[in-house]
C-alpha cells in the first residue's frame, strides 16, 4: 500500500511537534513492510526550508537527507501543476501535493490539515485522488 505523507507529517516528526508518535508510527509500519511511504519533491524543499530556521542549515540538511532514505520521493511535472490548477482546494500546494499522490497511484494522503484537501467529488474522483486522512484515524483503521 502505498501512502503519501503531507510536509506538515515529517516536520511533526523532526520538530517533535504535537501528535509525532502517531507519524512515528507510520514509519514502523514500513519497517514492517506494512506500507510503503512517499513524499513529494515539493516536500523534502518545503521541510528543508521550515526545518532550517530551527537548527540551521546544515542539520537540517543532514535530516533531510535522512529522511529522503526513509520514504520514496516522488516527482512533479507540468501535468500534475495543471491538474492543481483545477482543483478548488483552500491551498495551492495542497493542490500540488494532491496531484503528484494521485499521478503516482497513492492509495492514502496523511495530513494533519485535512480540510485543507476538500476538492469537488466528481473532480476528485476523475483525477482519482487518494483517500485523505490524518495519521490517528489512518492508524485507527489500518
């Protein structure tokens, strides 16, 4: 199973933010060879730029390419920044990352903002979107 973790899930992990043991988790779900997890290229930059302002250039760096070991880092092209286009989401780079988990046949989204990812049903299943879900009620159902 192949499941998408949002920017905001790996920088709960990294700053130990509120509710990182259930992102934790999820990472021992694929040491277990219960999922396979994939991030954007988007998010590895984004985190990368979030995670520096906390510990400085170079450890955040260092923990960005730890974690780039730890989850398949997916590409982005122009289809998938069209298909973002179309979406009416709240939020662009959701949008974005909507669109990649999709291209790369993601069956699930973690995200802690899932309302951030309320695009149109009928859209959503034409560009057949991931199911969406925070890593506590993925984890409650897994």
């Amino acid at each position: 199973m192949k499941v998408f973790l949002d920017t905001n899930i790996l920088l709960d992990v990294l700053l130990e933010r509120a509710g990182y043991e259930d992102a934790v988790a999820l990472f021992q779900l694929q040491d277990e060879g219960k999922l396979s997890l994939c991030v954007s290229l988007l998010t590895m930059v984004n985190v990368a730029y979030v995670y520096k302002k906390t510990v400085g250039q170079n450890t955040a760096v260092a923990n960005v390419k730890y974690l780039s070991t730890l989850a398949e880092v997916l590409p982005m092209d122009e289809t998938q920044l069209q298909q973002a286009l179309m979406m009416d989401g709240p939020d662009f780079e959701d949008n974005l990352q909507a669109a990649c988990a999709s291209a790369c046949e993601c069956e699930w989204l973690i995200t802690r903002n899932v309302k951030d990812y309320r695009i149109k049903r009928g859209l959503a299943k034409k560009l057949r979107l991931p199911s969406i879900a925070t890593p506590a009620s993925f984890l409650a159902s897994f």
